[in-house]
C-alpha cells in the first residue's frame, strides 16, 4: 500500500454550486465558510457599467427573469431573483442576483481564500476590454493581490499583465502548437484546462512559470489523474463532497 501526501487545493466553480443557486452569494459564502482555498466566479457588466456575478449574458437559465443582462441597468437587475427556479423550484427564491462588490464584501471577510473572476467574452466584446478591466478591478480594489483576472480572451490577460493589478490567469482552449506558442508567450500565473480537450491522462501538462488548473472536475479519481500529471488546482462545483472523497483516499491505496 502506498500512501498519498499530495493532494490539489480546490476551487469552488460559481461557490457551492452543487447546493445552492451557482455565482450566488449563498453558494460562496458556503465554499469560504467551508475553508476552500479558492472561489472561481463569472463577471458581466450591466448596460451602465456594473459588475454583476453571472455566468451567462442571458438571464434566462438561473433567474425566473429574461433579458440580456448587457443591456439592462443595474437598477433593472436588483429586482431579478437568481435563486435558480428551474434546479431549486421556489427554494431559494428571493436570493439576488449579486454585485462584484457584494462579493468583494465577503471575500474581505476571509482573508485566507483567493479568488478567480473569470471576464467572460460576451462582456469584453460589447464595453470593451479596457472598460470591463477598469470596473472589474475598482469593484476588487483591495483585494487584488488575491483575485487572479482570469479569462478565455488572450488580450484581456495581457492587459491586465501590463496593469500589473494583480496575478492573472488564461483558459486554454486547445493544447495545440499555436495554443501553446500563445501560452508561453503570455506567461500567465495560471492556465486552467478542461480535461476532455487535454491530451492523454499520462501526459505531464507543459512546464512554465504557471500553475495548472483542471475544471471541471466531479470525481477523486480523475482530480488525482490530473494531479499526478501537474495540475496545482481542481475546479468543481461540489467542493464539499470532493474534499471529502480526496480526503478519504490521502492515507488509502492509490
């Protein structure tokens, strides 16, 4: 029997997600209060330039609302209820749709855990880049040693690298030559993957000055695959329960 001392930090894909309503302040509150190390939110930005926590540009999926969140204002979107009806039903109705600074508010309350803001594309594409990073890191401010700009879009990573506001961090889409070329050019702090698109389980993932981040991820198995072959972090949106499977194994058979 062999024994297992390593094993990945985790981040909390859009909090709890598994429990409450994803990218709500309920759902992080219970990752931090759990003790995860890291939370990975999403961020578009209102039709007057506010930072909302959200995944998709329409609010149609997690909101009994409908609409395209860019061309609504912040007024407008304090009344949308993000409680998920269609995975909870009524259970959380009521719970708002959170400001980048509600969760600002709580990050600064847990000053152990980090955080990953992922700009999604849809947002830099209708404000612009320098317009999404300029209201990003003012809702952030205080707090950007500990909140990793993140985002698919190669050009917003590299702005925020000349800002230098903070650590940053790139989602590489494919693992081919030219992927790989932008990568070592960009040099970013992290690089989170998906593993379905990386190349085989026994390949090492390519060695930088980053540290690799797997998502999204459901089982112990496969986050110690990925593990083994040189991501530092494992995404999920059960991090309670996955915490617990990787914890049961730490001194188990490999």
């Amino acid at each position: 029997m062999q024994q297992r001392s390593y094993l990945p930090e985790l981040v909390a894909h859009r909090g709890n997600a598994v429990d409450f309503p994803e990218n709500t302040l309920p759902a992080l509150r219970s990752a931090l209060e759990a003790g995860i190390p890291w939370i990975e939110i999403d961020v578009h930005l209102s039709a007057d330039g506010v930072p909302f926590v959200i995944h998709d540009v329409r609010l149609d999926r997690t909101t009994g609302s409908r609409g395209d969140l860019r061309q609504l204002s912040a007024a407008d979107l304090a009344s949308v209820d993000a409680g998920e009806p269609r995975r909870f039903g009524d259970r959380f109705a009521g719970t708002a749709l959170p400001r980048l600074t509600d969760f600002a508010g709580l990050l600064a309350g847990h000053p152990d855990s980090g955080a990953f803001i992922e700009l999604k594309r849809a947002s830099l594409a209708h404000h612009g880049r320098a317009h999404c990073l300029d209201r990003v890191h003012a809702a952030l401010a205080g707090l950007l040693a500990r909140c990793v700009t993140l985002s698919f879009d190669a050009e917003v990573v590299a702005l925020a690298r000349a800002r230098a506001a903070g650590p940053v961090g790139w989602v590489i889409d494919r693992f081919d030559d030219a992927s790989l070329a932008q990568l070592a050019a960009l040099r970013p702090d992290f690089v989170f993957y998906d593993f379905l698109k990386a190349p085989p389980d026994d390949t090492p993932l390519p060695a930088g000055p980053w540290r690799w981040a797997v998502y999204e991820v459901e089982d112990a198995g496969r986050a110690l695959r990925e593990a083994r072959r040189g991501a530092a972090l494992v995404e999920t949106m059960a991090p309670l329960r996955l915490r617990a499977e990787l914890e049961s194994l730490r001194d188990g058979p490999r």
